[in-house]
C-alpha cells in the first residue's frame, strides 16, 4: 500500500475531512448534547429551526440535533460493530479457504454461498426473528450477513498470494502456516480489505438504518437514524425538517466513507 | 525508406515531466535489418512505439519528425495513420500471449489486417491467410486457422503474430523483444524466420532487443541506447568486436564469454 | 571436503492431471523420469533446459515441496532458494529491515540488537547500504532487489542454495553484477549452489558441473568443459549451436 500516494488522492482527502467531521461530532455528542435526547418539551413540539434548537424538535417537543447526535452514535456503533464480526470471520474463513484449498474450501464456501445468495437485509430479518430485535441483536444479525461478502475478498487475495514465490521462501526459512496466512500474506490484502471495510460500513450504516426504518432495529426511546426518518415519515409535510436532518446525516457519513474507499482503491 | 529525426519524447503522468527519448535519428533502408539495443528504461520501446504510430497518449509530448513516404507520421491524423498501420508498418512484441486476442480464432486474427485494408472477399482472404502461416513455417496451416491461441505453444504464437504483421507485405516491420520469451531453440529458428523474410520480402527491419550477441547476428547496423539517447550507432561487427563508446564496452563484457578455460588461463 | 552435499537417486515426479468429473479415472504425467545425480560440497552445479524440462519441478523436490518417489539424500541443512523474479519473491507489505530478520525471527534464539547485528552484517556482504533497510522492495531497483533476496536466502546460513533463473529477468550488466556476487558469496562460504538457467553462457561462466535436461531427463552431464566442448549428446550441440556459441 503506497501511502504517499493515497494521501494525495482528492478523493481520500475529502473523505477523511467528511469523516473526520462527522466522527467529531458525534464523538463530541458521547460528552455533550444541548438537551437531553429523550426529554419530552410539550412547549417545543415542531419548534422550528432556531437558535435554541438548531435542528428543530420533532413531535414530542424533543431537541432533534441532540438526538441526531445520539442517533448517528447509535447507528455508528451498529455499523462498527457489524464489520468488525463480518471483518474477524471473514478474515478466518477467507484465509482459510484461500490458503488450503480443497474439502475445506468446498464445503465452507459453498456456505458462504448459500448465505451470501440471500439479501443481506433479509438474512437480517430472518436473524432478528428468531434473536428479538435490540441493538446488540441487530449487531449480530448484521455481522453474520456480511461474513461472506469479506470472506470472498479475502480468499481471493489469498489465492492470489499464496503461490508468489516470497511465501515459498518464507516456508522454506521455516515460518508454519499460521504465521504464513496472517503474518505474511495478511498485510498484503490490506488495500483491499480497507476499501471493502469502508464500503462494508457504508452498507451497514444504510442496513441499519432499513432495519430502524422497519421498526425491527433500535427500539425506542433510544434514537437511531433509521428510527427517526421512520417517526419523521408521518410529519413529512407540516415538519419536513424532522426528515431531512437525519437524512442529510446518512448522506454525509455515507459519502465520507464512500469516498474514502474510492481513494484507497484507487491507488 | 523511413527517416526518423530529432525524435523526443516527453512524459507528464509523473510529478516532475520526465523526457525518456532524446534527439532520436535513424534512417532505415528498403532491406535493411537494424538493430536497437539497450537496457531497461533505455528508451528503445518508446521510440519503436512512436515510429509503429502507437504513441498517441494525451499525458505526452513528441517533438521531431518521423517521414515515412512523404507524410509525417507523428503529425497526421489518426485516418492517414490507420492506412500505415498494418499495411505498410507491422510490429510484434516480445509476450506472443497478450498480443493475440484469446477469443479469437488464428485466422480471424491473422486475416485482420486484410479485412482492414483489402477488398478481397472471404475467400481469397483465407486463402492468403493460409499460405502465410505456411511461409511462417508453422506445420497444418488449415488445423492452425481453425484454432485458439492457447492451443498453441510460445513458438508458434510468434509465428502467427509474425504471419499477422506480414499479411500485407509491409515495406517494414518492428519487432520488440520477439524471441526473449522463448527457449533458445526456439529464438533460433524465429530469427532464421525473420532474416528469411527480410530477403525475399525485403522488408526492413528494426529489431529491438537486450541481447546484444543477438542482435549482432541478425542485423547489419546497430543503435545502442541508454538513457534516452543513443550512445553508439555503426554497423554491427564495428560496434561488437570495436566499440568506442564505455557503456557499449560494458554491455558487451557483460555478455560471459564460452572460452575453453585453458585458453583463458594464457 | 568432497563429501556429497546432495545424491539424487532414480527420482520420478508426477503430477496428477485434473478430472472433468470425479468419476473418471486418476491420470497423470510425470515430469521427472529416473533423475540421477550427486552433487558435491562447496560445487556450483548448472541445471540446463528449455522451459518444460523440468528444472523447477526438480528443484522443489530437493526442497521437498511436492511429493516424489526415489530417493534424495541431502547432507545439509534446509536448503535455501532465490528465485527468478525478484518482484515477486520479496514481501510487497513488508520493509526490507523486517524481510531480512524474518528467518532469524523463526529459528529463535537471538535478541533483537543481535538480528539487527547480523542483518547489517549481511547487507554490507551483498554491497548494499544500510539505508535501505528501512525501504519497501518496490522502492528498489530489480538488481538491489535480486541482491536482497540473496541476503535473505543466506542469513540462515544454508549449505546448498538453489538459484532458479537468478538472473534472467535482469539487464546484462546487472547480470554480471549479480553472477559476481553469487561467486564470491560461494567461495567465502564454501557454499554449494544448485544454478538452474536456460542461459547456457552465464551457466559456463558461473559453474563447475552441468546436467543438461529435456523433457524431464537428463541428456547429458559432466564437467562444464568436456560438456561444452566434447559433447556426446545431440541435444547439446543443438543447444550450444542455438545460443550461438562455438565449439568446434
């Protein structure tokens, strides 16, 4: 991976700026909040935006910038959570399979196969059915979904690598096969794996938000992006601010790691 | 036949704009075989490649002329260009598995050019198709018109893609780096090919290659380049067995020498 | 010491052919027939063919890398390889500095300051400077590369090195270079090298015994210049002939 180069690219700046704003933010937001998320003013319900709410209050009268705040934090540590599981396994498997080839790279991808066939939206639900909806089930539900997209991406790299002739030295000055897949070959996969990481987080923030959306993610009173839009859905019109501010969060946390992504994988 | 002169070469992808060929002269004769040897990054690629008219990249700058039959290639349009290619300039390349299309059959390949700048109808261009992979000596022309280029080894890939640059009788042909990927054997005979061309054709030739005792038995004059410029230029038994220039003397100490040891004691 | 480093015995190799269908019967092709020979210590032993001769596949059996049947006696430690393409043999993620320690990291037993010790010990012995250590291989030429992947072959300390192709993907005056290094770095180190090439100038100039193999037999062998100069078997003369050396 060539550093200095990606540095450069416009598309990894304007990304890490976009993130680094947003992930400030709500990292602010953990400390901080101008109200309380989940405190009821029934004196500000739809307050437009002002000074005192910058973002306005939705139905109950409660802070909306506050809440976004605490939301995308939610949706945040969903999404992390999320490709943290679909990253360790599918590292495991990928290298795995990539690496040894054979019965074991049948019989586990073609698992991966039958999961990955299933949308991971729908894999979800089918999850979330039988766990109960909450945040941490959602996590796990999520996780399981994105395993075979990264365990694909990480076996062909190791494919790719395992027959260059630095992983034959690297046996023949006696390095064990551990230490070959994830010593060796694994920072190779590095450039990669990042940009899929991004991309990866980008589909688990939109997912997330989906599941929130459908009332079977993040369950009240706790805020979550998706949950919002879906409460925001019946004040469309007499509150288009309770929509939009949420919506533009996704957008812009979307992008930054869209573009973040863009910016690794082209160099 | 075709004059190059004052020929350079300018890229601009790079941080800083790197020059890569420099005041680049050659003239090359109706028959002749010219050699152009260097190392890598030496520039004689760049130079090939914007004599065959394949330089035409937006992030580069050519400055010089290369006059073939009146026209300058490196100004005319892509239209006057197109009616050299194939038809009075042909080239090869040094990896015979990417310069063939896999998913095309061996005759549709080497019958392209035809297509390209002949009116003759299927027939006649099969026709011609195959008696030219019988002059490429390759055995069963009609089996070989018939197949795909992984059905054929390293050699014979050659042999089409020489067959293909020779279909319509160019007055020349490039030809960079042709026999480094194949076993010596096998270099030997495509270079027999390529001279046996060059004298009933009288196609000239310009041969680029690393190998310097190569490009000594194939050509009659050779350029020598380094850096970008040409360093040495003279007819080939001057420049191996009396080179003036210390990067030639170089290139040629490097090539070891088979010598019985006990002459190479006294 | 003229002890034998290496004895090679009636080696077969075979590789299966891949089935359509699981159904249909075991095929395979061998690729190595009834190899013999010995090689002694502190020799350089040439390796000649043309590409399907079976050169690569004979040195990963002495590597013990894929099966095999006969016998392969070696009187050695693990042997060590450098390879063809200094591109690919090098670690792409990695920093030179880390390339080289690795083995030392592997065998144990040393501290931290004492790898550092013997990796700049090493890359002065390849002519190179220190300042290198903290660079990635594709920040260096193909010739620096090819020199490390020496380094790295020897900091280990190997009896037998086996070369495939060392130099064949460089310029000719790397070339020479690189074939000087390797004949010093021998005689300092007594070390034998098994030096496989289709370049049957550089392997005149670098060896003392040659096997000449064809489809996965040796044609000839002997000592280079009763090879060379006294050929028995046609091949070599046509060989010889192609590379356009003069024997008569």
């Amino acid at each position: 991976m060539n550093w200095k180069k990606i540095r450069k690219n416009k598309n990894f700046i304007a990304g890490s700026i976009l993130t680094g704003i947003m992930l400030l933010l709500i990292l602010a937001g953990c400390f901080y909040t101008p109200y309380n998320p989940n405190t009821m003013d029934p004196s500000a319900k739809f307050a437009g935006v002002s000074l005192k709410h910058l973002m306005g209050c939705d139905n109950f009268g409660r802070d909306i910038f506050s809440r976004v705040l605490s939301g995308s934090r939610t949706t945040l540590i969903v999404a992390a959570g999320t490709v943290l599981i679909g990253v360790v396994f599918g590292i495991l498997i990928g290298a795995l399979t990539g690496y040894y080839g054979g019965v074991l790279d049948e019989v586990l991808m073609r698992i991966n196969d039958a999961v990955f066939a299933f949308p991971s939206i729908l894999l979800a639900l089918l999850f979330i059915s039988l766990l109960g909806s909450g945040k941490y089930h959602v996590i796990i539900a999520l996780g399981i979904a994105f395993v075979p997209s990264f365990a694909r991406i990480v076996r062909s790299e190791f494919i790719r690598n395992k027959n260059m002739d630095y992983v034959k030295s690297a046996k023949l000055q006696g390095a064990g096969d551990f230490r070959i897949m994830f010593v060796h070959i694994l920072p190779n996969t590095m450039t990669v794996l990042l940009s899929a990481i991004m991309i990866g987080f980008n589909n688990a923030v939109l997912a997330e938000a989906g599941m929130s959306f459908l009332g079977i993610g993040v369950q009240p009173p706790d805020a979550s992006l998706g949950r919002m839009l879906s409460e925001a859905q019946s004040f469309l019109f007499s509150a288009p601010m309770y929509a939009l501010f949420p919506g533009l969060t996704i957008i812009l946390l979307v992008l930054g790691f869209g573009l973040l992504s863009d910016g690794l994988k082209n160099e | 036949m075709i004059r190059v002169t004052d020929l350079n070469i300018e890229f601009f992808d790079h941080e800083r704009p790197e020059t890569v060929v420099y005041d680049f002269d050659l003239t090359l004769h109706e028959g002749e075989i010219v050699g152009l040897v260097g190392e890598s990054g030496s520039g004689k690629s760049m130079s090939a490649l914007a004599i065959a008219g394949l330089l035409s990249r937006k992030d580069m700058k050519k400055r010089g002329e290369i006059l073939f039959e009146g026209v300058n290639l490196l100004d005319c349009d892509r239209k006057t260009l197109r009616k050299f290619q194939g038809n009075e300039i042909g080239m090869i390349f040094q990896e015979p598995m990417t310069s063939l299309n896999p998913v095309k059959k061996i005759g549709w390949q080497v019958e392209e050019a035809l297509r390209l700048h002949t009116d003759l109808s299927k027939e006649e261009r099969k026709k011609r198709a195959i008696e030219m992979l019988q002059k490429v000596e390759l055995h069963e022309p009609e089996r070989v018109y018939e197949q795909y280029p992984h059905e054929l080894s390293g050699g014979m890939r050659q042999r089409v893609m020489i067959a293909a640059a020779m279909i319509c009788d160019p007055k020349i042909l490039i030809a960079d780096e042709p026999t480094t990927a194949l076993d010596v054997t096998i270099q030997e005979q495509i270079v027999a090919l390529l001279k046996r061309i060059n004298q009933e054709k009288k196609t000239a030739i310009l041969f680029i290659s690393h190998d310097l005792s190569l490009v000594h038995q194939l050509c009659e004059r050779v350029l020598v380049m380094k850096g970008g410029y040409v360093v040495e230029n003279g007819s080939a038994d001057e420049i191996f067995y009396h080179p003036k220039e210390e990067y030639t003397k170089k290139l040629i100490a490097a090539i070891p020498k088979v010598v019985r040891k006990t002459e190479k004691d006294s | 010491m003229t002890e034998n480093i290496l004895e090679v015995t009636d080696l077969q190799v075979s590789y299966p052919v891949s089935r359509k269908t699981p159904f249909e019967k075991k095929k395979s092709i061998q690729v190595l027939k009834d190899i013999s020979f010995t090689m002694k210590r502190g020799e350089i032993l040439g390796l000649v063919g043309e590409s399907g001769s079976g050169k690569t596949t004979l040195a990963r059996s002495i590597l013990q890398m894929i099966p095999y049947e006969g016998t392969i006696i070696r009187n050695t430690v693990q042997p060590q390889m450098v390879f063809q393409d200094p591109y690919g043999s090098l670690n792409p993620s990695q920093r030179i500095a880390w390339i080289l320690e690795e083995p030392l990291r592997l065998k144990g037993g040393l501290s931290k300051e004492e790898r550092v010790q013997k990796v700049k010990t090493m890359l002065q012995r390849v002519g190179l400077e220190e300042k290198i250590l903290e660079r990635f291989p594709r920040e260096l030429s193909g010739g620096q590369r090819q020199r490390i992947a020496i380094a790295a072959a020897l900091m280990l300390e190997p009896e037998l090195l086996i070369a495939d192709e060392p130099v064949s993907a460089l310029d000719v005056t790397i070339q020479a270079q690189i074939l000087a290094l390797l004949k010093e770095i021998q005689k300092e180190m007594n070390l034998s090298i098994l030096f496989i090439s289709h370049d049957l100038r550089v392997v005149y100039e670098m060896c003392d015994h040659v096997l000449i193999m064809q489809l996965g037999q040796i044609r000839e062998s002997g000592d280079v210049e009763e090879v060379y100069f006294h050929h028995k078997d046609p091949y070599t003369g046509k060989l010889l002939k192609a590379a356009g050396i003069e024997t008569a």
